[in-house]
C-alpha cells in the first residue's frame, strides 16, 4: 500500500506515449479516454499519499515531474495539431516550463519543494478537464473551460514566483 501513490505516478508517466499514439493516430476519443485515466491517477496519487501518509521522497520528486510531463506533452500535440490556439497553448507551455526548469534548480538548491496553491490545483484540474472535453469533441465546452484557465494559469504561476522567492530570501 505504501507504494500505490508512486505507481499510480509512474501509470501517467507510462500512459503519456500510448494517448500521445492515439492522438497522432487520429483516434482522439481513445486517447481521450486514456488521458482521463492519466488525470485521475494524478489526483488518486495525491489523494492515497496525503489520506494514508503515503508520502516518499520519490513521490515528491516523480509526481510533479509526471504532472509536468502530462500537461507538455498533450499541449505540444494540441498545438501542433492546430487543435488548439497557439496562444493558449505559449501561455500555458510557459508557465509548465518555467515551473518546471524553477522546480528543477530549487531542488537542486537544495530548498524544499514549493506546494502548489489551491488555484493551481483548480487550473490544473480546469486545464485536464479542457483537455479531455477537446479531445472528445466537445470544443465549446474546452474553449470555455481554457479561457477560465488561462488568468488562473497566470495567478497560480505568480504565486509560485513569490513562494520560491519568499523560500530562497530565507
């Protein structure tokens, strides 16, 4: 039991070349569906880790490393596809990236990761959802759902900005 938090983390790690597959393949409701599945792992992870004290090292480390990877990898395939607006897409890649390659060097500072706030975890949860409405076809509802996520992509990048400034001043 102790390990379901980091296999179901290691689950969306797999699963990224198998949606990524379908989606190039055209079959975007498969990979719609396996996508699904990838979002919820990341939030059972989350979920078993903080219920049960599931928390490891590894997972602290692997599961914002899946989570960026997810969120990457689909956005590169929308984009390119010209599935979804480039400018959605520089938007949200950049605030990934830059939490990313950040999250990256304050580990190796040597600082304690940085938690993600709440309205990033409701802009991620907004950003699978957008996901997944777009892949089933549902293309208003993803629309919708990207512009909310669009300001709380930002928010929640600033936010981090100031954490991590707030932890290296100290």
């Amino acid at each position: 039991m102790k390990l379901l938090p980091n296999i179901l983390t290691i689950l969306r790690i797999v699963l990224i070349p198998f949606y990524l597959y379908l989606f190039l393949a055209g079959n975007y409701l498969m990979a719609g569906i396996i996508f699904s599945f990838s979002a919820l792992t990341d939030f059972l992870d989350g979920y078993f880790a903080r219920k049960y004290q599931l928390k490891t090292e590894l997972g602290r480390i692997l599961d914002p490393f899946a989570d960026k990877l997810t969120i990457i990898s689909i956005l590169l395939a929308l984009v390119f596809s010209g599935i979804i607006p480039r400018f959605i897409a520089i938007i949200l890649l950049s605030r990934e990236l830059f939490i990313f390659i950040s999250s990256i060097v304050v580990y190796l500072l040597g600082i304690d990761c940085i938690q993600p706030s709440n309205i990033g975890k409701v802009s991620i949860f907004l950003l699978y959802l957008a996901i997944i409405f777009r892949l089933l076809g549902s293309n208003h509802i993803a629309m919708v759902l990207f512009y909310i996520v669009i300001p709380l992509n930002v928010i929640s990048g600033l936010d981090y900005v100031l954490k991590a400034i707030k932890k290296l001043s100290k």
